[in-house]
C-alpha cells in the first residue's frame, strides 16, 4: 500500500445496490492492512439493526414495569421495615428461656423444636450450655426431655430433701 493512501478516505459504492439507503465511509490507515473486511460495506441490511432497536425497546418498557412495581411496593414493605420487631435483639439463648416463661416455665425439647426455626441439633447445643450455665434444668422422661426454668421443675423429679426445702 502507498504511503498515499494510508491517510487518505475512501467512500464505498455499495450503497447504489440497497436503493443508495447504505454508505460507508471508511477510513483507511496504516492498520488497514491487518483489518479484514477493509473495501467491504460496514452494513449489510437493515434487519440487524431493527433487531437490536426491538430488543432496546423491549429492554426499556421491562425496566419500566418493574421500576414502577417497585414504586407501588415500596410504602408496604417500608412500613413492615420502620416497625423493628423486639425478637431482632433477642439472643437465641433469651429467646428459649422466653419461649420457656411463656409456656408456664416448662416445655418438652420437641416443642420447643417446633416453635422456633432451628434444627434439632442446634435447639441441643444450646440447652445444653444453657443447662451448663445453671438457666434451665432438663429432665428425662422416657425418650423425651422435659426442659423447665429453675423452680419449675416437677415436684417428682425433687428429692425429698428438696420437697421438704420448699
């Protein structure tokens, strides 16, 4: 290529087979010749560009909806969020000694299993330590533990010398 060229521009003659509705203009450098496709029309019809402005288009209307679901969401949800519920601060170990006291002082393990949204294993542990920590006493009754808060443990669970205390 001459030294002429490389800076010079180039109009392509494509655009008198399309109705004259195509012309590019191509600008040629010292890279043009590693590009290919230098010389050839830059457009070859319309349809790639109705596609890709179909696809905008549906694009903006999707973000409109949902744009506007949130606006009509948003005071529900931020009202829900300005009320901070008490059980947010409660700790797990304050929350089943509370489960506890409003249940009379005593509940068997599977039901306090069932009241809060912890595995088994977890509802365990933690009675465990809280059992380690002198907070609730757990009683054995047949395949199931009865845990109760200190003080609220059945009399026929107390020895006598406990019975005769009380």
């Amino acid at each position: 290529m001459s030294s002429r060229r490389r800076g010079s521009t180039l109009r392509d003659a494509y655009g008198s087979s399309s109705g004259g509705a195509v012309a590019s203009t191509i600008t040629v450098s010292s890279w043009s010749g590693v590009l290919l496709g230098v010389g050839r029309p830059l457009q070859l019809d319309g349809g790639a560009h109705l596609a890709a402005i179909a696809g905008m288009v549906a694009l903006a209307v999707l973000g409109g909806i949902l744009v506007a679901r949130n606006r009509y969401e948003e005071p529900a949800s931020a009202a829900a969020d300005s009320e901070p519920s008490r059980e947010e601060f409660v700790t797990d170990r304050e929350r089943v000694q509370q489960l506890l006291r409003e249940n009379g002082g005593r509940m068997k393990q599977s039901q306090i299993v069932d009241s809060v949204d912890w595995s088994k294993a977890k509802v365990s542990r933690l009675l465990a330590d809280l059992e380690d920590d002198g907070r609730i006493t757990k009683l054995r009754l047949g395949r199931e533990n009865l845990v109760c808060l200190p003080g609220h443990e059945p009399t026929a669970s107390k020895s006598p010398e406990q019975v005769n205390d009380d």
